[in-house]
C-alpha cells in the first residue's frame, strides 16, 4: 500500500463558494495540492449543512442544488489537477434541529451511512447522548466533528465517551493537534487521544 492509499479525510471545507472555507476553485486546488503532499489520498469534502433546512422542502433543495453545482466545479478541477485523488462529497451536518431526515444520500459521507455532525455555536447542548441514540436508531452513524474544540468540554469531558457508548464516531482536527485553536483544543485533544 502506498502511502496516498492510507490517508483519508473526512473533514474540509472545499467545495468552492458554498460556505467560509475554500472561495474560489484555485483556493480548493491549492489546500488539495497541500493535502496530496501531506499524504492524503482520499478526500470527502464536508461544507456546512443547516440541519433545520430539512424541514422546509424548498430551502432544502435550494441549497442541495447549490452544493450539487458547487462541486461537480470542484470535481471537474480536481479530475484535471490530481486525476489520482479520490474525492467524495459529504456535509458537516449542524444540528440545529437535533433529529433531521439524512435519507438524502448526499447528507452523508459519500453516500455510506455515516454522517458528519456539529452541535450549534461550539456548545454542547443537553441529551447528546440521546441524539446519537436516536441518529443510530435510523440506521446512520454519526461522526461527532472535532469534540476538542467545544468550548465547554473540559466541564463534562464524560460526554465524549457517553457519545462512544451511545455509538457514534469521533473526528478530531489537525489543526487542534498543532495547536491552532490554541491551548485549550490542543490539550482536549491529546487527552482524548490518550485516553483512547
Ligand atoms: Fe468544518
């Protein structure tokens, strides 16, 4: 295996002009060029998705289309650029609404079944674990995205493994383990990570 088949990730912003990550597509390609040095092979990009748009039809398919265009753009560039990149597509779903319908494949992480979630305003709200539970019950798994940046985690650090037990995944950002965020984020993440 080479190295370019071992790195996946799971978490960008690079679908172009969608959300306050990549602007334009010459921004996408330059962090996808940085990535592909870095070692990653495999990417499935994860814009911001408003969970509470699934509950008004006509905002929802509004803003699918606009993603839909905005990365078949990326899609093309990077067919050009690194024919050898395998992309997907993805969300990094907010839950503003704590039990929206994901049965749109596009909501999920390449159209497998598991999902990329936030909790609103970097804050976790009561009854996560639940929300996983009941995520889980649909048959979707969540992937919670960069629990060490909570600005509220190190108060009930517990949460972490109740969302494990309640079966969801964990994403953790690279830029916390460099200390990008800061202190804090960076000192969660290491604690989580020893911590298993
Ligand atoms: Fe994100």
């Amino acid at each position: 295996m080479t190295q370019l088949d071992g790195v996946t990730d799971l978490h960008s912003h690079l679908v172009p002009g969608v959300d306050d990550g990549a602007r334009t597509v010459e921004e996408s390609l330059e962090g996808i060029s940085r990535m592909v040095e870095a070692g990653v092979g495999r990417i499935v990009t994860t814009p911001h998705f408003d969970a509470s748009l699934c509950r008004d039809e006509k905002r929802l398919d509004t803003r699918l289309a606009e993603l839909d265009e905005g990365f078949e753009i990326l899609r093309a560039a990077v067919l050009e650029a690194h024919p050898e990149l395998e992309l997907g597509r993805g969300q990094e779903v907010l839950l503003d609404d704590p039990f929206p319908d994901l049965s749109d494949p596009r909501l999920r992480l390449a159209g497998t079944r598991f999902v990329l979630v936030e909790w609103p305003r970097l804050s976790i709200p009561p009854s996560t674990p639940d929300v996983v539970e009941r995520i889980r019950g649909q048959g979707w798994i969540p992937i919670i995205a960069h629990p060490e940046r909570y600005r509220d985690i190190l108060k009930d650090i517990g949460v972490v493994a109740a969302w494990r037990r309640a079966g969801a995944c964990l994403q953790m950002n690279h830029g916390s383990l460099v200390g990008r965020y800061g202190r804090g984020p960076q000192a969660v993440a290491m604690h989580l990570l020893e911590g298993g």
